[in-house]
C-alpha cells in the first residue's frame, strides 16, 4: 500500500525528541532507549556524529507535519564484489499507533530508490530475529533472507 502525504527529509537535532520518544517506544527492541531527560546528552552526542559522517544519513517521515517514521543509511564500500558500494538501512521505526498504513513501506522504497540514483550493488538491513512481522514485510518489499547475522554486545 502507498500512502500519499508522506514527507521524508533528513532529520535535524530539533527533530532528536520526537525520534527518542518514538524508540523509547519499542518494547521489542531491547535497545535500552528511554524519554528519560538524563539521558538526553547521550541522543545528542550520537546525532551529532551522524549528523557529521559523510556515510551516514538519519531520516524521518512526516505526515501533516508530524513525525511519524525514521531510519538511517550507511553507505559502505568494500573490496569484495570489484569494490561494490552498498546501502545499509538501519533503526527502521514507526509510531506504533501508525503501523500497518504504508510509512514503513514509503521510507525503505525512499531507501531503494536513493540507492538505486547513487549506483549502489544492494541495499541491505537486518531485522531483530523476534520480529517475524517485519521479517514478512521486508519479504514483501522484495527483499530477501540472504545470511545469518552475529552480534556481540560490548557494554
């Protein structure tokens, strides 16, 4: 489904708030995000290094002015694949309340599109393997299960 009205556009720090309180919100994600105000500085710190990487892009989708959606690009080069570039899409979110009505689906074919214009060999994301309803709606935007991903948690 396409939804008309979706605005998607760069995120600036004025937007920090809205995507703290919209990952505060995954009770899924087990990332440890809270709308506590002591941990304010820490979202700062990490916009900011986003903000200046010359890889990266963090996103987010409005709809009548208000914000609705994010997710972040990295652009990565390797030397497998005669030097192929490929886009990585990560932190895919949406107001719980607005699942199920198309954001989702016009923020990653943004992604496909944007990856599409800068010659990139793939795009590329993973999904937490507790999440089966994002694993079928990724399938259904025609990606595929492709590899089996490792992670090792440093703090």
């Amino acid at each position: 489904m396409s939804m008309s009205g979706i605005t998607i556009r760069l995120a600036t720090a004025a937007d920090v708030p809205a995507l703290i309180a919209i990952f505060a919100s995954d009770a899924m994600g087990g990332h440890g995000d809270t709308t506590d105000a002591a941990a304010f500085d820490d979202y700062i710190r990490a916009f900011a290094l986003i903000e200046a990487s010359p890889n990266e892009r963090l996103y987010v989708a409005e709809l009548e002015q208000k914000i609705v959606g994010t997710f972040q690009t990295l652009t990565t080069t390797a030397l497998t694949g005669r030097g192929a570039s490929h886009m990585i899409i990560e932190a895919v979110q949406t107001l719980p309340e607005m699942r199920g009505q198309g954001i989702g689906a016009e923020m990653i074919r943004f992604c496909i599109g944007q990856a599409q214009c800068t010659g990139m060999a793939s795009v590329r994301l993973t999904s937490n393997a507790t999440r089966t309803d994002a694993h079928r709606f990724y399938h259904k935007l025609g990606f595929e299960s492709s590899h089996l991903g490792f992670k090792m948690k440093l703090k």
